[in-house]
C-alpha cells in the first residue's frame, strides 16, 4: 500500500511539474511570438509615419539670429557639446537608466553631422523623435517636448543648424547600451502609445503666461527633469492640463533631488516672486538663493542668454502653477537666533553649525543677499528628499558663471572634514530651525549619498 501511494505520489508530482514545464513553455512561446509580431509590425508599418514637412520661410540672417536664441532656449548645446569640443559636435556621455548614450554631431558636417538633412528629416527628428532612416530615437533627446515647437521656430532652428553653426567632422561614438535595451524596434511603440500630439500650428503666443507656457513645456523642456515618470519612463504628463503633477517634482538627477516648480508653500515655488525666479534663470541668483548642480548648468548653457521679457513670461506661468500638494504657509521663526545668540543648551547639530556654517550662512539664516543663499524658509531645505542638501555637503558647490554676474561663490566641500552623522547632525539642525519644517535625516542617507559619489568617481576615473 505504501509503495503504491509513493508511486502515485510520485506520478502526480511528475504530472503536475509537467504540467507546470508546460505552462511555462506556453507563455515563453507566447511572448517570443508577440515579440516577433511587434517587430514585424515596425517594419511593416511605414517608419516615418509622418510626411516630410516644406520649409516655407527665407533662410536669412534673422532667421539665423532667431534660431542662434532658440537653440540657446532648448540648451542644445549642454548635451550635443562634449568638453574641450567644438560646440554641437558631439560625444558627451549620458547616463540613462537603460544604459549610456552618446548624443551625435549636429553640426552641419555632410559626413557625420546633418549637413545631409533636408527640413523636412529635420523637423521629423526635433518634433517627432523620428531619425531619417525610421527609427525612433530615444527621448533622452527631449523631442517629447520639442513637439510643442511652433512651424516658425522649427525653420528658424533649422536655418541655424544649417547656416549658423560651423560644420565639424567628428563620427559618432557608438552608445553604451546593453542588449536587448539597444534595439530599436521597441522604441517604436513606445513612441506610438506614449509621445504627445504635436500642438496644431498656430503663432508665437503673444500673451505673458501662455508665452511662458510654450518655452516651459516646449523648448525648455522643464519637464524632462521637474516632472514624475511612469515605469515605462516616460514623463506622466506633458502640460498642465491633466491634474497637477506636471513640473511636481522629478526623480533624483546626477545625486540631486528635483524639486517642485508648482505653487507648494514650502518645497516649490509658492513663497518666490517672479522677479527672485527672473533673477534666478539670468543670474543664477536672488536676494534668498541660489541654483546649484545640473540647474546651474540650465543657467550658464541657457537661461542667462534669454530676454528679460521671456524670462518675465516662464516666471508668470510658473506662478499660475496651483500646488500639487497642500502645505501651510512658513513663517519665519526667530527661535533659533535667540538660542545661537545666547549660546543656550547647544545641539550637536548647532555646535556643527555655528563651525561650518555660520560664517556665510549666518546666526539668522539668511545669508547673504546675492552671495550665500538664506537657509531660512529656502525650498531645498525644505524638499521631503534631502539628497541634494547631503550631496552640496559632501561636494560643495559653485554659483552658476555668467555674463550678469563677475564674482563666483563657492561653498567648500565636507566630505574629508565631517563624518556622516556630523552631516546629519547639521541637516536635522538646518532643516528644524527658522521656521523650516522638513523630515530627519539619517546618517545611514548621507552614508548612502557618500557611497554613491564615490562609486561615480570610481566609474570617471575608469573611463
């Protein structure tokens, strides 16, 4: 009786592990067919997918000039311009989290730029993410939001590359990009279910807020950075008219934390007048703050070159932008200075101050106007994510460097003088006091920000 139970037993496990083998099989047949299908049908379906447009207005001088301001506004140049290299040539590497990319030369070389490119390939690649030889490029290139490019700018953009800009022969370096994520096939889809409708034709929007709108979801593409992204990767919305998560905040870029341009009290832009953001995008400073990181180099590849009336609109429509999450307002709290100032029962995190931080940043909070940005009621201090404060920590940092401002301020960096609980020590001190409100930070999350830096160094060094 035993044996013949074991035997059954056995028989049933062996029939229900087919079965399960079985399965499994099905759907791994399954899937590769449907790859297959998917790959059949781009190569099926016409890759352009989108006529070749006609250049309708003259190649002049100021077309050239207002495509020399536009490409400037896209901040072209900050990824197609390796350093030490002619300007749009190419080969600065970008990581991505599918793998490095390579952005190409898009200087007006026959050989290896886009001299060879009529208006039409042009128009297609900017605005709708689609190469002369149909494949889909990867929207590390923000053609999502370049779709949003008047016809008038296109051409003015496209007299530029070709007539503006000096042709440099430099062949592309290939991308860095692991098998199966460097087909292109895939990409295809990705394009068809999530890309944007271009925006029907019409002029330049003449009205302050929708003239800021068009340079912030377009040209500027604020959104590749500001905005949260699905799984698939791409941005959740393009404009503000679904919701209010556009320009809510993005995932953490280069080490640093993306904050909110919306109207938040405390973590966006709630508590900044247009005239501190109009300073900011010139100057790279105001009387309060500062940019710092990958917004700096925004400033100095971009936004200083821009006219004070376009700075005046993206300000506008950034003000209009309702909240994404209800905060109360901050108001500034003299606690802290009177506590400072009488030297009274001292936290390790104020002692840390008071040695490292005082001196530029001051017993106050404020700083000083234009120099050292106040910490008081300052957004980044006050973001929920606190790795860009650990990184600047870790780091130091440097104002942005341009035409408007002959004098660069540099805060030094801590990694070598102040362990990881010092620096939580200073942060949980900063991000409590003057009326700043933000959660504790562990020394486990700078320990984390510290390996990740060094890891980076590690990889540069390597390449």
């Amino acid at each position: 009786m035993k044996n013949g139970q074991g035997k059954t037993k056995n028989h049933t496990q062996c029939s229900t592990t087919s079965r399960l083998c079985r399965w499994t099989s099905g759907i791994v047949a399954c899937v590769a067919v449907a790859a297959v299908l998917a790959w059949l049908a781009t190569l099926i379906i016409p890759k352009p997918g989108y006529p070749l447009a006609k250049i309708s207005l003259p190649m002049d001088e100021q077309q050239v000039a207002r495509g020399e301001y536009l490409a400037r506004v896209g901040d072209c140049v900050a990824c197609h311009t390796a350093l030490g290299k002619p300007a749009f040539s190419g080969g600065l590497p970008i990581a991505s989290p599918i793998g490095g990319m390579i952005p190409p030369n898009i200087t007006p070389d026959k050989e290896t730029g886009i001299g060879n490119y009529s208006f039409g390939d042009f128009e297609r690649a900017v605005r709708y993410g689609i190469a002369p030889s149909g494949d889909t490029l990867y929207p590390a290139m923000p053609w999502t939001s370049y779709s949003r490019i008047t016809d008038n700018d296109m051409a003015a953009l496209y007299a530029y590359f070709m007539h503006g800009v000096t042709p440099v022969a430099a062949p592309r370096e290939h991308n860095t990009i692991p098998w199966p994520l460097s087909m292109r096939w895939p990409m295809t889809w990705w394009r068809w279910l999530f890309a944007p409708k271009p925006l029907p034709p019409g002029p330049l929007p003449k009205e302050p807020v929708a003239l800021g709108a068009y340079y912030v979801t377009g040209l500027g593409h604020c959104g590749a950075c500001h905005t949260p992204r699905a799984i698939t990767l791409q941005e959740v919305v393009f404009d503000n008219s679904k919701g209010t998560q556009y320009l809510s905040g993005g995932q953490v870029i280069d080490g640093y934390s993306v904050p909110s341009l919306r109207g938040e009290q405390r973590s966006g832009l709630g508590q900044t007048h247009a005239d501190e953001i109009v300073a900011l995008l010139k100057t790279g400073r105001s009387d309060k703050t500062a940019t710092f990181g990958p917004m700096s180099d925004v400033v100095t590849h971009s936004t200083q070159y821009m006219s004070d009336s376009d700075l005046s609109a993206i300000a506008a429509y950034l003000r209009s932008l309702q909240p994404n999450i209800i905060q109360d307002k901050p108001y500034y709290d003299l606690t802290t200075l009177n506590q400072l100032s009488r030297g009274e029962a001292l936290s390790p995190g104020a002692k840390q101050y008071l040695s490292h931080c005082e001196g530029c940043h001051l017993s106050n909070g404020l700083g000083y106007k234009n120099k050292f940005p106040a910490l008081a009621l300052n957004t980044m201090v006050n973001n929920p994510d606190p790795a860009s404060l650990i990184k600047i920590v870790l780091e130091g940092a440097t104002n942005a460097e341009t035409k408007h401002s002959d004098t660069l301020y540099s805060m030094p960096a801590y990694a070598d003088s102040l362990s990881d609980g010092n620096i939580a020590d200073i942060l949980n001190f900063i991000r409590s006091s003057w009326g700043n409100q933000a959660p504790e930070v562990s020394a486990s999350a700078v320990a984390e920000v510290r390996q990740n830096i060094t890891t980076r160094n590690a990889n540069s060094v390597r390449d």
